[in-house]
C-alpha cells in the first residue's frame, strides 16, 4: 500500500511540472536567445537599478552562476531536472512515514540540495585554482630571478 502511494505522489508530481512547464512554456532560456546590444544594456540596467526579482528568478540566477563557477558540464536542463528529483524524493520521504505536512517540508528543504553539492563543488574548484595559481606564480618567479627579464621568465615557463 505504501509503495502504490509513492509511485501515485511521483507519478503526480512529474505530472505537474510537466504540465507546469507546457502551459508556462520554458521562460527560463531567454538568455540563450540572440538579443541585440541595446536589449542586454536594457537587461543590465533593470538588475542594476534594482527591479525586484521573484524567488525563482533569484535562485536560477544563482544556480546559473553557480554552474559557471563550479567548472561543471550540467547545463540548466540537468540542474533543473535534478532539483525535480530531489524534490520527488523529499516528498517520498515524508510519504513514508505517513505524514503529509513532513512531504512538503522535505520536498522545499531538498530543493536546495543540488545548489548546496553546487557550492560545495565551486567552493573545491578555487581552492584548486588558487593552488595552481600560487604554484604557477612560483615558478615564474623562479625563472625570472635567474633572467632578471620577466618575458623571457614567462616565455620559458609556458
């Protein structure tokens, strides 16, 4: 019985957002459209003035940014389909124990989850970075106390 519950919550829930999606069309793929120099100016000008942004708005654009930095190959797609699956399995939880308020509590807080893994990865990838940095750093600087040219220093360590 628990189980044909889960499957009737899942099956519901890809529903919605399936239907969500049709009705709503895929408003979130704007940026991807070819717009002219003007139109972007006019972009910035209304994020820089400060018009208010809705919560979805607020954490796609995290998440976008989050994607960028953290050197990943998911594209929005991905993301956005594994944010549904958590939610899913947030839901499925507070199902298994029987408890309606604990599926939609579960479901909003793992919502979150693929942005925190997001972070975490991003937060990995600069340490990263600033270790080759440093390194690169030292060993151009190496070449160039022996030259005293830092051309031929660069030039040499490339």
């Amino acid at each position: 019985m628990v189980l044909l519950r889960i499957l009737t919550s899942v099956f519901i829930f890809f529903g919605l957002y399936f239907i969500c999606r049709a009705i709503f069309g895929d408003k979130s793929n704007k940026w991807k459209q070819k717009q002219s120099p003007q139109a972007i100016l006019n972009a910035r000008k209304e994020i820089i003035t400060g018009k208010k942004l809705s919560k979805f708005e607020k954490f796609k654009a995290n998440a976008e940014e989050v994607l960028r930095l953290s050197n990943t190959k998911m594209t929005w797609e991905q993301f956005e389909l594994l944010d549904v699956l958590c939610i899913a399995v947030g839901v499925v939880i507070g199902l298994i124990f029987n408890n309606v308020i604990l599926s939609v509590i579960m479901g909003g807080i793992m919502a979150y989850m693929p942005l925190v893994v997001l972070k975490m990865k991003q937060h990995k990838y600069s340490v990263y970075l600033n270790e080759q940095l440093q390194s690169a750093l030292n060993t151009v600087t190496t070449a160039y106390l022996k030259n005293d040219d830092i051309n031929l220093a660069v030039k040499e360590n490339l």
